[in-house]
C-alpha cells in the first residue's frame, strides 16, 4: 500500500517578519485564507498531526474539525528555538549584532547564535517525531513549520541536513512524499495542491 504524506507551512503570522522560532503568534486573517486556500477542497487525511503553537494548531484543529478528525499535537515538531534572537527583526540584529548575523547568514548550520538550539538536536527531535507517525492508517497530513519541512524534505531526499536551508518553504507552502516501494518520492513542492 502507497503511504502519502503531506507537509504544509503554516500561513502567515502576526507580528510581521521576524527569527519568530517559538514565539506563538497567531495567525493573521490572510494568514487562515492562505491555509484553506492551501489545502483546497481536496483532502484525503485520515490523520493530522501538528505543531502546538498557535500558527499551526488552530488551522489543523479547525480542518480536522470540519473533516470530522483529530489531531496529535507533537512538541517535537514545533519551530527550531533561536533563544535570544527569538521575537527579533532582521533589521534589530543587523543594528545590534551585526557580526552574528553574517556568520550565521553565511552559514545558519554551523554559526548559531549563542543561547539557540543546536541544528542537530532540532533535526533529530523532529525527524524522530515524524518516523514515530509514519506508520498509521491512510494519509498522513503534518501541519508544521519552515524549519521542520525543510528538515523532513531534506531527509527524505537524502539531502545533508546541513543543506537545508537551500529550500524555500513558502507560507502554506506544501509538499506531498508517497512511498509505493518502500522510499519516499517527492509528489510535488507547491504552494497550491494539484487538484485530485
């Protein structure tokens, strides 16, 4: 049997652009339509599992909601903790930390800000989150964050981890992997899911 699993970002938050990590901002108004418009008329889940923070949970309590479902809410899958840097513009660091900055935006793996999450750590929480819901009955919708589909990406493509941030995940960006051998193939990487 083919397992399908699709990844969708969550839309776009309150607060504007920022290193939000684990701030729980909730959605905007465009932020719901760009979620419903995300996931269309079309939804084949018989399982949601999402991010507890606010910008991923309230839209997958109100799809499973109208799909008649629930869903698991995993901590393991919430955005990479930037500490400090959390809730802060790239304008304020630019301003304040400017040699931080560069060196991470040179190299966000392996120059982390101090006080924020290691990248290993964070891609081992989340990849052991999304092994653990794998197996199940039916499709598999997971409503998550930037960093957390860009890890999930990068490992079922056999990416390095270290190269995830080369993926632009865009807000309700979506991305379908199905298995019909056993190995994830990527079905599309799309801010719209193909109809049917």
């Amino acid at each position: 049997m083919e397992d399908t699993i699709d990844l969708l970002r969550h839309g776009e938050p309150e607060g504007g652009k920022k290193y939000r990590g684990q701030t729980d901002d909730p959605l905007t108004e465009r932020g719901w339509e760009q979620m419903w418009d995300a996931v269309g008329s079309h939804r084949p889940w018989r399982r949601i599992v999402t991010s507890p923070l606010l910008r991923c949970s309230a839209f997958a309590e109100a799809l499973a909601g109208a799909m008649g479902l629930e869903t698991v809410s995993d901590p393991r899958l919430m955005e990479v903790d930037y500490g400090p840097w959390s809730g802060r513009t790239l304008d304020e660091l630019r301003a304040e930390e400017p040699e931080a900055l560069e060196a991470f935006l040179r190299d966000p793996w392996r120059n982390r800000p101090a006080g924020t999450e290691p990248m290993e750590d964070f891609t081992r929480r989340v990849l052991a989150a999304y092994e653990e819901h794998l197996p199940g009955d039916g499709p598999l919708l997971i409503v998550g964050h930037a960093g957390v589909l860009r890890t999930i990406i990068a490992h079922n493509l056999g990416m390095p981890l270290e190269n995830l941030f080369q993926l632009q995940i865009p807000y309700a960006g979506r991305a379908r992997f199905q298995s019909p051998y056993g190995r994830p193939r990527l079905g599309h990487l799309a801010p719209r899911p193909p109809e049917g």
